[in-house]
C-alpha cells in the first residue's frame, strides 16, 4: 500500500495510506456478496433471490461500511509493521477520498511520549528510620483481642460499641420507602454505618424497648431522599456488648500463629510484623517522592489520548471491583460525596502519573542498560512456587501465555529497585 507519513506534534504520528484499487474492489465484492445472502427480496426467501436481483436491494452506505472495516485492520498493520510505528494509543481513524474505485485512509496515531530525563542519580530524598514503639505493640495486641471478642447478651442499657439487634421500618410523610426497613438487623453502635443522627438515637435502649428514631437525609443523598426528613420504627430484640479474651498463653495457643506460643514471642511477632508493614509504607512514601521530584527535573511530554484510555481503563476495573461488593458508581460517588466530574479528573491525574513514572522507569533503564536476566526470571519463579506451595515446573506452565508480561513486569520491578539504590 501506498504511504506517506508527517510527524505531527504532541507525539503523533499521520500516516495517509491509499489503498490499491484491486483490493479495495475486492472488499467491496465480498462485502456485496456477504449482504447479498442476507437481503430479503419479495417473492423469494431470504437469501435465495438471484444475486443480480439481490444487487438491487443491497444498502449501499452499509455494503461501503462493511468494506472499510474489513480493510481497515491490514492496512493499520500494513502502517505498522512497516514504518515501524509503536502505537500508545487507538488511533484516530479518517477516510480522507472515497469512490468506487478509490479507497485513501488516515490514521492518526500517538506515539511513545517524548523523555528527556533530568538528574535521577544522587537525589536527596531521605530515607526514614523505622522506628516500632511498645505502645504500638501493646495498641496491636489489643486489636486481636478485640476481633477476637465475643458477644453476650446484656441486660442493661446499650452503649456505644455495642450491638443492638432490631427491627426497623422507615417512612417519610408517612409512606414507606424501598430499602427503608429490616428485620433482625445487627448494628453496631458508634461504627456510622447508618444515616447521620441513627444510632446516637439508640443509645441507651434496652431490649424489648419501641423506639422511633428521627433523621434527615444529607443533601448528597439517593435524589429522592436527599434532604428528606424520615422516622424509622424501631423495635428492639437484644442488646449484646463485646466481652475481650483475657491475654494469656491460652489466648496466645489459640491465635496458632506459626512459632508463636507465649506472650512475649506474641509482643516479638508484632513488633516485627509492624516493622514490616511501616517499612513497606516508608518505602512506598520514598519512591513516590522519587518520582516527583525526578520528574519535575525532567521534560516528559504525554499525551492526552494515552492519559484519556488509561483513565477510562482505571474507571472500567474500578466499576468491575465495585460491582463484586454490589456496589455501582452512582453509590460510590454518593458515598465520597464526589461529583463525577471530580471523579474523573482525579482519574486523569492518577491516569497521568502512572504513565510518566513508567517512561521514568523505561529511562532509567536505558540509560542504566537494565536487562532482565534468566536468571533473574528463574529466582522469581522459584518465589512464587515457595510462597504457592507449587511446583516450579506448575508455575512455568501457568506462566506461560503470559510469560512476556511476567518477565516486562519484573524488569520494571528491578529498574526501580535500582532506582532506589541510586538515590539516597
């Protein structure tokens, strides 16, 4: 195919191609042929009119449709492949000359972003010493007694913390409303779960008590609640209160944390695995801070297609984890008290940051000469097989189809290990 091709700015490439008359006449046939054997034609049963009669009936702008589309995939290939194009991007897509015979496309495509990388050697970010205090241990063994509390039933008054188990039927001007009531709901007092306003009310009922509960909607609220006053009946079955195991080696014993049977080796595993947990945040806060100020040094034009597909990529595996929890993104907005617009923007700058601490790293790497090794790969496999309890021949196999990405993404891993030790 013929091809002329302009650099253009902003990382984009246009190429205008001409499609070969014979090619372009060969897709428009088969295209004919294809709506041919689906057109219905009075007197005949669909498909089974004679072609020439068929011809007839045939929907021109749709047979050209289906024609531009069939040639359209070989000939971005044909683009490609051989002017040695690495798209980011979709491309856009403009039929520039068409007619019979003449068939002339242009794509649009974006490029890799344009990076000239500042100083990303020596840089005075400092490194955090981790520090784990016994108020810190004593503050997280508390917490495992208290998610591995139990709870019993109490006579007396409910309190904040504890759990009032009710019925509940709300109204507003004295209708019913749909998802306004429940039977034998648990609620934890003071975990603000329900509206505003709902469970303070609740404090001090004892069970077997009737009480009506009055709130009003937020203003951010579902739009025919929103700002509503509502009254919800309430009847009150039990009132239980969290009674904490004592801490002893018995409690310990029970916990069958690997290696871990007496109080003070308890006190030794919290404080490592806080060590850990703060040492993986100071490391996650110093590459962050790393990017930032490598690329303020830097020039890294990116384009607004890639930053737009890869928002909208973040958006489509957000809705999809929302919707595993039931959840949609009209009640997530509602929940952050977000608009969508805030949404998405803060999307594009999350889109944004991504796409250029990647190319830092892609810089960084061949500047530094960074290569992945087989070895490299053949250590990270034996990990994943001791951390899976698996063969390391069953990983290799699982790995397989997507070995290249497996092995891109340990490269990238590497270079900002790298990255780390080149910075202080």
């Amino acid at each position: 195919m013929e091809r002329k091709v302009t650099q253009l700015e902003n990382c984009r490439v246009q190429v205008d191609v001409v499609v070969p008359t014979e090619v372009w006449k060969a897709a428009q046939e088969k295209s004919m042929k294809k709506l041919c054997a689906e057109v219905t034609v009075d007197g005949f049963r669909k498909g089974k009119a004679p072609e020439a009669v068929a011809r007839k009936h045939v929907n021109y702008e749709k047979m050209l449709d289906n024609a531009i589309n069939s040639v359209l995939p070989e000939a971005y290939k044909d683009v490609l492949e051989n002017e040695k194009i690495e798209p980011y991007a979709q491309p856009k897509v403009d039929i520039t000359k068409i007619s019979d015979h003449d068939l002339e496309v242009r794509f649009v495509i974006v490029t890799a972003p344009k990076v000239e990388l500042g100083q990303y050697k020596d840089l005075e970010i400092g490194k955090k010493e981790v520090k784990v205090t016994a108020k810190e241990v004593e503050e997280a063994i508390e917490n495992l007694r208290i998610q591995n509390a139990s709870l019993v039933v109490k006579e007396a008054e409910a309190a904040n913390g504890d759990t009032v188990v009710f019925d509940f039927a709300g109204t507003v001007d004295g209708k019913a409303f749909e998802g306004g009531s429940a039977q034998n709901y648990e609620l934890v007092l003071g975990s603000h779960s329900f509206v505003p306003g709902f469970e303070e009310q609740l404090v001090g009922v004892k069970a077997g008590e009737h009480r009506d509960v009055k709130v009003t909607f937020p203003e951010n609220y579902v739009p025919e609640l929103a700002s509503k006053e509502a009254v919800f009946a309430c009847d009150v079955h039990e009132v239980k209160e969290r009674k904490l195991p004592e801490l002893s080696e018995e409690f310990v014993k029970d916990l069958a944390i690997k290696g871990v049977e007496t109080l003070e080796a308890l006190k030794e595993n919290k404080k490592e695995e806080l060590k850990s947990q703060k040492e993986a945040q100071n490391k996650k806060e110093y590459i962050a801070k790393l990017y930032e100020k490598i690329a303020k040094g830097s020039k890294i034009e990116i384009p607004e297609e890639m930053v737009e597909e890869q928002a909208n990529n973040m958006q489509k595996d957000m809705e999809q984890r929302m919707a595993q929890s039931g959840l949609n993104l009209e009640s997530y907005l509602q929940f952050t008290g977000q608009t969508k617009e805030q949404f998405v923007a803060k999307l594009k700058e999350d889109a944004k940051k991504d796409i250029t601490n990647y190319f830092i790293l892609e810089e960084v790497a061949r500047k530094e000469s960074f290569e992945v090794s087989d070895k490299d790969v053949e250590e990270e496999m034996k990990k994943l097989a001791k951390e899976y309890n698996m063969k390391l021949e069953d990983v290799k196999k699982a790995l397989e189809k997507q070995f290249d990405q497996f092995k891109h993404n340990l490269r990238m891993t590497k270079v900002e290990e790298k990255l780390v030790e080149l910075n202080k």
